[in-house]
C-alpha cells in the first residue's frame, strides 16, 4: 500500500477522530450545535464513528470496494450539499469548506483505489 493509496482512509479516520475527541467542536466548524449528551452521542457516531469505520475498513480489508465506497459516501456528501445550496438560502459560501472537503476525499478515495 502506498501513501497516495492510504490518503483517503487515513484522511478519513483523522476526521473521525477528531469527531470524536471533539464532537462539540466539530459540529461547530459544520454547524451543528450539540447542547446535550444525545447531540454530542450522535455527533461522535455519525462524524466520528461512521469515518473511522469507513477509513479501518479500507485499511484493515485492502478491498478496491471499500475505497469504491469511500469515494461514494463523499461524493453522495457532494451532491447533498450541492442539491441543499440549490433549495437552501445561504448554504453556500458558507458551506464551500465543506464541499471542498467532500470533493477531495471523494477524488483521493476514487484515485487511491487499489487495481482491480
């Protein structure tokens, strides 16, 4: 496995991560406000745990899939955003680190894709 091909997993699990640790914070930089146990719990499970399952089941499996279903998840994150700042009244500039984020993973997940 090279470095360019654990990137996106990498990438992923350090977000999680910091989901984790900081779910309060992390939901800030997207806003989302956690005022309670029940916001903070599905911060860390949704930020935190669903990134770094997504990041250890590439690494720990090396299936092309997994980093097929990586690319996914951040390319549905784009097409979300993208589909909300069409409804929405300013999403965007507000959401363009956001969307910067979700089109980068999404392309270093697709491009780190081991062979099939």
């Amino acid at each position: 496995m090279t470095v360019a091909t654990a990137a996106g997993p990498v990438l992923s699990i350090a977000m999680g991560l910091a989901a984790l640790v900081e779910p309060v914070r992390f939901g800030a930089q997207v806003g989302l406000v956690a005022d309670g146990p029940l916001g903070r719990s599905e911060l860390r499970a949704v930020f935190g745990g669903v990134f770094v399952g997504l990041g250890l089941a590439c690494l720990l499996s090396g299936a092309r899939g997994a980093w097929l279903a990586g690319a996914g998840v951040f390319a549905g994150g784009v097409a979300a955003k993208l589909g909300s700042a069409a409804v929405e009244r300013g999403v965007l500039p507000a959401a363009a680190l956001g969307l910067a984020v979700d089109v980068v993973l999404c392309a270093v997940f697709l491009f780190g894709a081991p062979a099939a």
